[in-house]
C-alpha cells in the first residue's frame, strides 16, 4: 500500500522559492516511499522579434541545406 504523501512548511517554502517568477516551465517533483526526493525545474525563456512585428524584413543566416551543401 502506499504511503501517505508527507509535505511540510520547508517543502511548501521550497516549491514556492522553484515556481516564483517563473512564467513558462514546469516543476517535477520525485517522490519516494510518500517523501519529495527531487525536485527538477525546467523554464523557457520566450523572446518576441521586435523585426518582425514592425513589419522589416528578417535577416537570417543562409541554411547550407537549402544551398544543397
């Protein structure tokens, strides 16, 4: 039978301190016999193309795929 999931404040203040100020990601959390273990934090960082909103053109490096190298 499993055991009974244990969280105390440290763990509570330990998953906040992982999710604060992240704004796309995700947090695994590895329990082992009903105890946190590990924790794994994985964040992406999102970047807008200020280029290609006002409408100029890009430029991009060539691909050497495209070239037929």
């Amino acid at each position: 039978m499993a055991k009974p999931l244990k969280v105390d404040e440290i763990w509570l203040e330990r998953i906040a301190g992982l999710l604060d100020s992240m704004e796309f990601g995700s947090l695994h959390i590895v329990v082992h016999e009903g105890q946190i273990v590990q924790m794994e934090r994985t964040e992406r960082k999102r970047f807008e193309n200020a280029a290609r909103h006002s409408g100029e053109a890009v430029s991009r490096r060539p691909d050497s795929r495209a070239a037929g190298r």
